[in-house]
C-alpha cells in the first residue's frame, strides 16, 4: 500500500497492489486513486494548459506465465468542469533469450465530456522491443500510435473545439537501469 502528496499537501494519492505467486508465474491486482487540484500545464507548440482539479481512479489485473505475460487496465477521471474520461487498455508481451517483445491497445470508452467530445472512441496502439546487453542495458525500440495533442484543439483555439487526429511516434535508444 502506499500514500502520497506534493508539498502544498493538497493533491492526495492511495493505492494498493496484491501479488499472487505460484509455481508457474504470479498475478497482480493494483487500485488506485488520486484527488488532485487544479494545475496548469505547458505543452510544446501549446503553450499553458489549464487543467481542472478532480479525482481519478485506476485498477488493473496483470499476470506473468512463464516467457509470457499480460493484463488489462481501467482509468476513470473526473477533471471537473473540463468533463471526464474512461479507458481500458490491454497489454501482452513474451520474452525468448536476450528479447522482450510488448504489445498494448487502449480506448476511450466514454469521453464525450472532455475537451468537447474529440476523444470519444479515440484509441491508441503500440509494439516494442527490446534487446538486453547485459549489466543492465538494453538496446530498446518501439512505435506507437496515438491521438495527438490535437485532440484538445489547434493552437490558439478554444479548449473546446477538438480536433482527434491520430500521431505515430517511434523511439530507439540504449536504455540502462542501475
């Protein structure tokens, strides 16, 4: 279980994990919630964005097997005046020798009170890879594609006047944990 804030003590987190092993993987139950105010946020080609206060709660079932693992989430957010927003998202990856391959996909199930509707049915989808080196690193990769920041309104325009154009992205680099 773990509890968290920031420094003016106002944004409150709570959440708990439950791990269940046996002989051939585990299974993890996670919930979550966060009380959160108001706060501005900046965006590259965007500026300030000014996100309503609100509370968000998050669960999600994930198991490992073996080479093989998956799980399958569900995030609600309640911003208040700015509307609200439900997702799930399914995710799966294998690993064989030195490789990890995942895969995920997301989708909006309901948010036609945010930004005006322009995420309702939006979905998101992704694959990586990665290679372990050894001692920590591993060389990494991964496309993913996604709604884009379009999808809260061109710059300059009202907040509410969306536009869901999707964005690909792809990432390579040498990752390293310590």
């Amino acid at each position: 279980m773990s509890v968290s804030t920031e420094r003016e003590l106002d944004d409150v987190a709570v959440g708990a994990s439950y791990t269940l092993k046996f002989d051939q993987g585990s299974e993890t139950a996670r919930i979550g919630y966060s009380d959160f105010t108001a706060f501005t946020g900046t965006f590259d080609e965007y500026g300030e964005i000014d996100v309503a206060g609100g509370d968000q709660w998050a669960g999600s079932l994930s198991g490992l097997y073996g080479a093989f693992q998956g799980g399958v989430a569900y995030t609600a957010i309640d911003a208040g005046p700015a509307g609200a927003i439900h997702v799930l998202t399914f995710g799966g990856g294998v690993e064989f020798g030195e490789w990890t391959v995942l895969a995920y996909y997301a989708t909006v199930l309901d948010g036609t009170d945010l930004v005006g509707g322009g995420l309702d049915g939006a979905d998101s989808f992704g694959a990586s890879a990665a290679y372990n080196l050894g001692g920590g690193a591993a060389i990494a990769m991964g496309v993913v594609r996604s709604f884009s920041l379009g999808a809260i309104g061109t710059p300059g325009d009202a907040q509410d006047e969306p536009e869901a154009d999707a964005i690909t992205m792809a990432e390579f680099g040498i990752r390293v944990a310590f």
